[in-house]
C-alpha cells in the first residue's frame, strides 16, 4: 500500500508570492489526513499540487516510491471532490460516476456493476438517471463522492466539501465520509478552514498558516497541546497571555503575568523550543473554558460582553491582563454585565509557547 | 517543463503567424502601398486639408455616423423601453418583429428601401398621386436616405443591449427609489436612465462603428462622399489614394475597438439580487392604450415593409414595373427559372460553398484561440485577442482591399501563389471577416465552464484531448453553433467586400447575382435570389433557437 510523502514543496505565484514554502509531510496509508489553516494559508494549493493541478515550483511529491511531481493528473490514480462538486452538467448522474471508468476503457459490464455499487455507497441508487441540475447540494456532493470513489483512488483528496452545505447537511454528510473512508480504508486528505469538521473527522491534522506548516498531530493533541502561538489562537477559543519567567526549579517553572500574579506549571507543558531560562519571555495559552469565576482569582476585571450558547454562556472580560474569553456553565450564577468579577486559572490548563 | 507547456507555446506560434499573415501582414500591405505614391506627407497631409476630397469624405462618413447613432439611439432605446416595460395587446408578436431587420439582406434590402421611399418608389408615387405633385418631391435621397436605411438597420443594437439590461435590472432599485421619497420622474433620471447608461454607449459605440463601415447605402444613395465608397472607386484607378483612405478608416476603426473593448470591461451594473422575471405595467385607459398599440403598429410596419417588398418584387415580372406604385404584373417565372437552370442555381451553390469553407476555417481559427486564451495566462494573450477582433471592427472594404493588395503577388500565406482572380480569395475573405464572430461566441461561453470540470475530467483519469473532445466540447457546443450560424448568416448576405474581390461569373455569389440582375433592371430575378437569402437566415436562425434550447440544459453551477 502507499505512503504519500511531499518533500520540501515550493509553490511560488507571480501575484500571490510563495504561497507554499517548503513543505515536508508524510501521510501513511489509510489515514484520514486534514489540511488544516485560515484561506490562503496555502491548503488548497497543496492539495491541487498532490492532484497535478498545479506544478510544483520545487519539491518532490512521492506517492509511494513513485515520484509523481510533474506526472500530469490522468496518469496519478487520485479522486478528487471539488468545493463547488463539478459535476458535468451535460451527463447525468451516473454517466457522471461512469466517467472515470469509460475513460479507463472497462467493459460495459464492469462500468454498469460499479456505478451501481457506487450509488448505492452514497444512498443515491434511485437517481442514476436524473439530471445533475435536478439534484439538491447535498446530493450533488454525493454525487461526486461516488464519482471520485468509483475509480478506486490512491487517495482521495477533499477541497472543503462541506463549505456549500447547510448546516445540518453538514453534520450528516460528515457522519457519511466518516463511514466511507472507514468502510473502503481508501487514504483520504481533507481540506478545511473548518476546525471542528477537522478535529471531529482526522486521525491527524497538519495546521497550516502563510504556507508554512505549524503543527502535525492529533486532533487531541493539536486542541490540547497547540505548537505554536498561530496554532493556539486558530483552534478553539483560546486566550493568550504574554508572561516571563522567574524561576525554574527542578521539572517546575513559575512564571509571572503584568499583573505581577505568578502561576507555577510542569514544564512538560510546554511546546516544543520553548526557553525556561530565568528572565525568558513565553505566552500562556489558555482555553476559555478553563478560566474560571471565583471570589478569590486573581485576575480582576469586569464583565463586558455575555452570549448565550445553549449549554451555557460565553462571556469576555475587561481585566488587568487584557481582554479574556471566559466560558461560564449554566450551573453557575453569571453576574450581570458591567459587575466586577475575578478570575482564576488553574495551572494544570497553562500550555506555553513561543512569543 | 512538461510536454503540455510546450503545445501550448507551439499552438501559440501558430496562431500568431495565422493572425499576422491573413490579418495584421495583408493592413500593412495596404499602408506600405499607400506610401508608394507620392509619399507619406503628400498622401497623408489632405486629410487634414478643409478643400481636400480626401477630408471630404471623411467628414461625410463622421457626420453620417454621428446622425446615425442619434437616430437609431432614439428608435431603438424607444423601442426597447416600450416593448418591455409596458405590457398591451400582441406585445409578443411585437417583440418578435422587432427584430426582422437583423434577417434583411445587406444588398437587396437597402435596394428594397430604396424602392420604397427612394425616388420613383412606392410612397413617393402614392403621395405623388393623393397630392397631386411630382413623386421625386417626396422622395427621400441622399444623406437622409442613407440615415433611413441606418436608422432601421442599426436600431437593434441599442434595442438588444438597452433590453437586455431592463430585463436584468432590479425592480428592488426603483422601490427603493420610492420608498426613499423620488417621484416617477425623478426616479427615471437619477436611477432608471443612469442604469441604461452602459447598454446606449454599448449600441451607440457599434452602431458608429458600422455606420462608418457602411458601403451599400452611400452606393445606392448615391452618396459618394465618404470613405467606404472613395477606397472602393479608386481601388483600381488611383490604388495609392485609396490605400491612404483604407489605411486612416482602419485606424478609425481600430479606435473604436480598443474604446469598446475597454468599455466592456468597465461595465459594471449588474443585478444583486435573484428574483422572477421584471413585472411589466400593464397599460390602463383606453387612449393610452390606443396610443401605444399605433406606434407600435406604425413601427413594426416600417420594419416589414422592406422584407414585404423583396418578397413581392420575387414575383413580379421583370420590367413590369415602371410609373405605378407598385409593379402591375405578376408571375412565378422566377421560381421556376431557379429550380429548373443550372446557372440560375449556381449563385445559391457558390455563396453556400464559399460560407461553408469559409466557415469551416473559421471554427479551427476562432475555437483554438477561444480555448487558448481562456486556460492560458499568457501576456500575448491580449495582442492574440485583438488581432483577433481586428477584423470585426474593419470595414469590409479595408478588408477586401487589404487583400488584394497583399495577395496580388506570391506570397509565403498563399503557398506562393496569386490569389487575386481565383476562387479562394472569396473564402479566404469571408473567413478572415467571420473568424472573430465565431471566436466572441465561443469565449462567452468558455467564460461561463468551470474550470474545475476540465480539472474533474483529468483527475478521474482522462487525457486532455478525452476531456476536451467529452467536456469541454459539449458543453460550449451552443456558444461555438451560435458562432457558426452567425457566420454563415453573415456569408451568405456578404456583398461589401465581395463585390471588391469576386474573381469571374462562374464563381459569383448571391449578391453579386443580385447586383448584376438589378442593374440590367432584371428586378424580380434579384428578389428572387434576394428572397432565397431572407429564407436562408430565417432557417438559421430557427435552427440556432433550437441549438440554444438544447444546450440551456447545461449551466447552473
């Protein structure tokens, strides 16, 4: 089976500049690989690079040992679903899911048994001879799932499916890729600016920004255990205080906000680079769900904006350490808005990074 | 890099050399032959002599051109605004007959205006006759004959465009106008005419440019001051002269394509928001109503007029018509005489076979580019779509005689042989000319396919050519077919430059018949011939209808 394997891959644009810079990226077989970064952070121009759309300005793209950089996009064993489904609006549905295959010359035997079995993998088996333009969003987006799928793929790359569905189609069609990719264990890269679609659907994220990739981990660990600053900031709603360090004694470090609140943490929470040295500048990050209200915190602010969430309310408070996202379950009494209120975080949360 | 990139540049080469030798090689031609007379200064420096016949002509032609675009401006915007804004009685019918003057053959329709209102025409003779005066008294000749022919000729391109753009427009906009306190009148200066502002230069821009080209009107007007008719008397008895007139009316001509051009992509209103179709007033009251079905009816009957005439000239007999109205014996001898001779038929099978050759070339040429520079991001791209055009916007008299000055000697893009005198320089003509109808329709619809179902086909496993020939093609099947359909409408009426370069009788076209027929006074044959054109472009244009329906289908991504 085949590994996938993008050795310092360069893509520079006459108007947009270098929009991919040296990316270095190994997805193993079988995974559910997302893509993962603002717009024009550089995803989709990797993925149209895996996919032959776009020749690389330099770099290697391996698909196994099998060095596929300037092969034109026929000759690569890829299926590819568009944002906007591309589906050809003068075939109908299954002459669309045939296509792959009449172009591969199977029998007609082979074509028929396979298209059936395709639309049927997409629950679409009633609709083969409709029209494309007959089709709502979300069939036409299973419509091209099964056209990409029916070809047996290397890889299956996914540019932002979902961003044209509403979103409850959304929910449903990511239970369906889910079951997809689990039932034909095709290798899958998945393209988003979504981080909950990303978190929910990968076995591992690459978190992209300005071409560069900053993180490649798990969902958990992208959420939980953040690389970079960029990365902090992109997944979840997260706080960033800047601090320096006073002291680092034996696996603990204490550092100190500008409020002069000090705060002691393990320094394996930390990423990767970061300097503990005495005097060093880092930034705590912290979720908002990890702040707390309590009499007795010691960060002071007020109360200055309250949004109902369902399950309970997010809040941001004007403190001493700038404006902090707080996240207040319903079981706890929320003070009105303009009421002072003082905030504690408990250490275990912290995760620091590089300024 | 890769071996695409390569046929993408070698295509490019080729196109190019196509362009410079039948389009941009045969306009420096004429100016390097216009040079070979007195020079540069002595040739060029009378146009910008008062007394010069030279600045004569080109005066005549801007001020013909200038009144043309005032009155067609007038009519068509008129026309437009009536027909769709409003809603009265046979309102469809209307809609459709007002734009029967696009189905007028070039040559035998301005010949039948001129039998109608020109001198010893239909409507002189009867008002001749109920005022008891000289029919000549009320003939219309000269200038306002030309401008008559113009005005009813050219309206439809600012009727097309300003409809167009009222049937685009927002009804939200003119609610908005009034819920924000305008009254009827204000709100049709500030916001309704300010939106129509784009599609009346659009019309205006084209119909200067046509009336400049215009060479049928000025000949049978005898109107023989302005530049189309100066280049085509001159060509062979003062060939220096008439290369400078060519040579100054194809700059003329260039201007306005590069003014158009640029308009267009300045054209910015557009709808914002979905919605049915625009909600027409009904008409209420009776003399409103009175009044709109007249003028309505007074127009359309203007407008079938011309096309009535050719078709009851095609059975009446030859000189039978003299002093009366209208002429005083009829027969189907001419019918007859067509479906039974050879050599009355040979016209209909010449311009036929000329268009198809013609048109044939022209879909390799217009396509190629078509497809080229809209997958392409090349900077020649915008010198590969202008010379492209080029031969849009040049009269067909510089085109014509362009060529013969360039093709009158062996040269490199006519395998070394003279062109002037055979057969193909009909074709080669008419290709040249419809190249770029063929290539704007194609691009339209090029620039409305996604990309991304080129890009769909290939990851799924298909060659270029495979997407191409099963994606591609399909899909701007309508595009190319209205280009071709266009073209062939086009071929088929072609006099202007055809009568500059057909080479004998035995290959002589439709209109040449028709013009050698009238002026031996043979007037029902050239009805006859003429009327064959008007039932030519009618079936095209049914059949395109049906193309367009077919390929409606497609878009909606």
């Amino acid at each position: 089976m085949t590994v996938l394997t993008l050795e310092a891959l360069s893509k520079f644009f006459q108007r947009a500049g270098l929009v991919v810079d040296a990316v270095n990226l190994r997805i193993e077989d079988g995974e559910f690989f997302t893509l993962l970064g603002p717009s024009g952070c550089g995803k989709s121009t990797i993925l149209r690079m895996i996919a032959g759309l776009e020749e690389p300005t330099s770099g290697r793209i391996l698909f196994g040992d099998r060095d596929v950089t300037f092969a034109p996009p026929n000759q690569r064993g890829i299926g590819l679903v568009f944002q906007n489904y591309a589906l050809f609006p003068h075939l109908t549905v299954a002459r669309n899911v045939a296509f792959g295959l009449e172009v591969r010359k199977l029998s007609s035997d082979e074509i028929t048994k396979r298209v059936t079995a395709a639309l049927a993998q997409v629950q679409l088996e009633k609709l083969g001879q409709a029209r494309v333009d007959q089709l709502s969003g979300g069939q036409q987006q299973r419509v091209a799932l099964a056209r990409a799928l029916v070809i047996r793929p290397q890889f299956l790359l996914l540019d932002e499916p979902l961003s044209n569905l509403d979103a409850m189609l959304r929910g449903e069609t990511r239970t369906m890729l889910r079951a997809v990719h689990n039932e034909s264990e095709v290798t899958t890269i998945y393209v988003t600016h979504d981080q909950e679609e990303a978190l929910g659907m990968s076995d591992r994220i690459a978190v992209l920004s300005g071409g560069r990739i900053h993180q490649v981990a798990d969902p958990k660990d992208i959420y939980e255990r953040p690389a970079t600053r960029f990365v902090a900031s992109f997944i979840g709603r997260n706080n960033a205080i800047e601090a320096t360090v006073i002291r680092l004694q034996n696996d603990m470090v204490t550092i100190q906000f500008a409020n002069r609140s000090e705060l002691t943490v393990n320094t394996k929470q930390r990423a990767p680079g970061v300097e503990l040295a005495a005097g060093a500048k880092v930034v705590a990050c912290i979720r908002a769900e990890s702040l707390c209200l309590s009499a007795n915190g010691q960060i002071d602010g007020t109360l200055s904006d309250i949004e109902y969430s369902g399950s309970g309310f997010a809040c941001i408070v004007k403190s001493n350490l700038g404006n902090l996202k707080i996240e207040v379950p319903m079981s706890v009494q929320l003070p009105s808005r303009g009421e002072t209120v003082h905030l504690s975080m408990s250490a275990a949360a912290v995760h620091l990074v590089q300024p | 890099m890769s071996a695409r990139k390569l046929s993408t540049a070698e295509i490019m080469v080729a196109l190019s050399l196509v362009l410079w030798g039948y389009v941009v090689q045969p306009l420096v031609a004429t100016f390097q032959r216009s040079l070979e007379g007195k020079g540069l200064l002595a040739e060029y420096a009378p146009f910008f002599d008062f007394h010069s016949v030279q600045n004569e002509a080109m005066r005549g032609s801007l001020w013909i051109s200038f009144l043309s675009v005032i009155c067609a401006g007038v009519v068509g915007t008129l026309l437009a605004v009536l027909l769709n804004r409003w809603d009265f009685r046979f309102r469809r019918i209307y809609q459709a007959l007002v734009l029967l003057p696009i189905a007028l053959p070039p040559l035998m329709g301005v010949k039948a205006f001129y039998l109608l209102y020109g001198k010893a025409g239909t409507f002189p003779q009867l008002l001749g006759g109920i005022f008891h005066g000289n029919p000549s008294d009320f003939a219309i000749t000269g200038i306002a004959g030309v401008l008559l022919v113009h005005t009813l000729t050219m309206y439809p391109y600012f009727y097309l465009s300003v409809a167009a753009s009222l049937a685009q427009s927002d009804d939200s906009l003119e609610e908005a106008a009034y819920s924000l306190g305008a009254s009827r009148i204000q709100t049709w200066i500030r916001v309704l005419l300010p939106m129509l502002t784009p599609p009346i230069v659009a019309g205006a821009l084209l119909t200067f440019m046509s009336s400049m080209a215009s060479y049928t009107a000025p000949l049978l007007f005898e109107v023989n001051n302005v530049m189309t008719v100066q280049i085509a008397n001159n060509a062979a008895t003062q060939a220096s002269l008439a290369s400078a007139v060519a040579v100054v009316l194809a700059i003329i001509s260039v201007i306005f394509l590069i003014v158009i051009r640029g308009y267009e992509a300045r054209r910015v209103y557009r709808t914002q928001s979905k919605g049915g179709a625009r909600r027409r007033q009904r008409v209420s009251g009776a003399w409103a109503n009175v009044m709109l079905f007249i003028s309505a009816l007074l127009s359309t009957l203007v407008l079938i007029l011309p096309i009535a005439m050719i078709f009851l000239l095609a059975f009446s007999k030859n000189y039978s018509w003299r002093t009366a109205p209208l002429p005083s014996e009829y027969t189907m001898e001419n019918w007859i005489r067509l479906f039974s001779l050879s050599d009355a038929w040979a016209p209909i099978r010449n311009s036929v076979e000329m268009s198809a050759i013609a048109v044939a070339g022209a879909v390799l040429l217009g396509v190629t580019c078509a497809y080229v520079i809209a997958r392409t991001k090349s900077r020649g791209n915008a010198v590969i779509d202008i010379a492209m055009m080029l031969p849009w916007a040049l009269p067909g008299t510089v085109v014509a005689f362009n060529l013969i000055v360039a093709f009158a000697r062996p040269s490199v893009f006519s395998f070394g042989q003279v062109l002037i005198g055979t057969y193909w320089i009909v074709p080669l003509a008419y290709f040249i000319r419809f190249s770029p109808l063929i290539f704007r329709s194609t691009s339209s619809s090029l620039a409305q396919l996604d990309p991304a179902l080129e890009e769909a086909a290939r990851s799924l496993g298909a060659s270029w050519w495979t997407s191409f020939w099963r994606v591609v093609l399909p899909l701007v099947r309508g595009g190319i077919a209205g280009g071709v359909l266009l073209a062939f409408v086009a071929g088929v009426g072609e006099f202007v430059a055809t009568i500059m370069l057909f080479p004998k009788l035995k290959y002589r076209p439709l209109s040449i018949a028709i013009n050698d027929e009238l002026n031996v006074g043979r007037w029902g044959t050239a009805a006859c011939l003429g009327a064959i054109q008007v039932l030519l472009v009618l079936a095209v244009v049914i059949l395109m209808r049906r193309v367009e329906d077919r390929s409606t289908i497609a878009h909606n991504t």
